[in-house]
C-alpha cells in the first residue's frame, strides 16, 4: 500500500537508508560482477584540431584530402545506386515489361483483323483531310490500323525484346552505332549498311 503522507513517505525512507547503511535491509536485486572479457575497451576521445590553427600549406592539404575522400564517397555512392537500378531492372522491370510484351504479342496474333489491305487503304483515303475528311478521324484511324488491318498485311517488324540488362545495353550499343552509321552516311552521300553483332 502506498504512503500517501508526505512526512511519513520521508520517515519510511529516512529509516530505510539508515538500516541499508548499517547492512540491515538488503540491495533489491543483488550486483552480479562484471566479465572481463565482456567490457569493452573504451577509446580515448580524438583530439579536435582546428585547421585555422595549421599552416596554409597543411590547411591546403586537409582540403585536397577531404576533397579527395568526398569523391571517392560519390564514386562508391554512384557505383552502388547503379548496381542497385541494374538489379532492379534485371528482378522487376525487364520480366514485366517481357510478359506484357508476349501477352500483347498473343494477342496480336490472335487478331483476324476487320479489313484488307484496299479496304482499308480506300477509308483512309476518304478521311484524309484532302478528300473532304477530318485531321482528327484520319489520325484516329491510323492509329488503329494494326486492329483494323488483317494480320497477313500487318507489318510485323517488332524486334524481340531483351530479357537482361546486359542485351539491353548491347541493344542500345548497336542501335546507336546503326544511328551513327546512318548519320555518317547522309554526311558522307553514301549507302547505309546496318552494323551486325
């Protein structure tokens, strides 16, 4: 039960500590000793060196290694970010992007499409804006040509896609070396040969 009287709480405790002191009334828990080989060694603070306190050449040489030791952080800082977008491209992206690829691909090549090649040529040429047709119909229809033409005259010049990022890389490495191929080329009035792997 807790003393509620502040003169009593004092007398209780006052009584407590003498009978402590005098070894009468025993520790709450008991202080079990410390391991040795469980205390670890303390270090002894660094000393803090003000740089104003050097001299300009030791000044100069503090910053230059500082300078120094923070690019080196960013270089370690920047070489683990793109270690860790390459993981998640090659864990996430790339078999995501790949399964949506072949199912669209799936269902590409179930499609029967609604018009042939003339057909389709001919309401095109009706709603070009030429003819007496509108710029946003002719733009819609083009759009949906893939659905709209039969698949026999669809093109189907779709590349297959990489699976890691290393084929990425080597896909982007060739496209822009074709790139630069074909802009060489049109510089040069030569013909365009595509760069092979």
């Amino acid at each position: 039960m807790p003393i509620r009287d502040d003169t009593a709480r004092r007398n209780y405790m006052r009584d407590y500590m003498k009978k402590r002191r005098a070894g009468g009334a025993a520790p709450k828990q008991p202080v079990s000793p410390v391991k040795p080989d469980l205390v670890k060694p303390v270090k002894p603070a660094e000393p803090v060196i003000d740089p104003a306190t050097l001299s300009m050449t030791a000044q100069q040489r503090l910053e230059a290694a500082i300078r120094a030791h923070t690019r080196k952080l960013d270089a370690e800082f920047a070489w683990r970010v793109q270690a860790d977008i390459k993981r998640l491209i090659d864990e996430m992206v790339l078999p995501q992007y790949n399964e949506e690829h072949d199912h669209h691909r799936e269902i590409i090549k179930s499609h029967k499409g609604v018009f042939d090649n003339a057909t389709y040529r001919q309401i095109l040429a009706r709603l070009h804006p030429d003819t007496g047709g509108t710029a946003e119909l002719f733009d819609l229809f083009k759009k949906l040509e893939r659905v709209l033409r039969k698949p026999e005259e669809k093109p189907s010049n779709i590349p297959p896609l990489p699976k890691t990022f290393e084929e990425l890389m080597a896909h982007k490495r060739k496209v822009d070396a074709e790139r630069k191929a074909k802009r060489a080329a049109a510089r040069n009035g030569a013909t365009i040969t595509p760069v092979s792997e």
